[in-house]
C-alpha cells in the first residue's frame, strides 16, 4: 500500500462504510518522529480523522470509535500505528 495516498485511501474507505456528512484524513506522522510506531520516513503511521456521520447518532464516543476503527482495520493490520478520532 502506498504511504503517499495512504490518507486518501483511509478516507474512501470511510466514505465507502460510513458514508459522512464531514470527512477530514490528516498524515501527521511527521510530528511523531523518533516516536513509538514511527516509520522514519514522516508518512503513513500516525493520523487524525475528523468525521461526522449519520451512523453516530445516538451512540457514546466508545460506539462511534469503534465504528471508525472497524472501518480502518485493514489499515491498522498493515501498519498505521496510531489514529487520533474526532467525531461530531
């Protein structure tokens, strides 16, 4: 999986499955250098989702987690480290 579009790809995804009304995939594995999980190149291992979806609802921020995490799981297994979730 390329690193370089890693963020766009994350993003289809949860388009694909959560289908949201706000979606924001940020790559902020340059701040993490020199951190756990980091790869050494700045790209692919640390980032931010900004998302709002009709899904979340009348869940806790636990449920609405979850579902972003089980949306990204393919991602996670191959080697992001580290997502930092807002949901609204």
């Amino acid at each position: 999986m390329s690193t370089s579009s890693l963020a766009d790809q994350m993003a289809a995804r949860l388009q694909a499955v959560l289908q949201p009304t706000e979606l924001e995939v940020l790559d902020e594995s340059w701040q993490h250098a020199g951190h756990a999980g980091a790869n050494g190149t700045g790209f692919g291992t640390h980032f931010r989702v900004r998302i709002a979806a009709p899904q979340f609802a009348g869940k806790t921020r636990v449920a609405r987690h979850r579902l972003v995490y089980d949306a990204l799981q393919i991602f996670i297994d191959q080697g992001v480290h580290a997502l930092a979730i807002e949901t609204r």
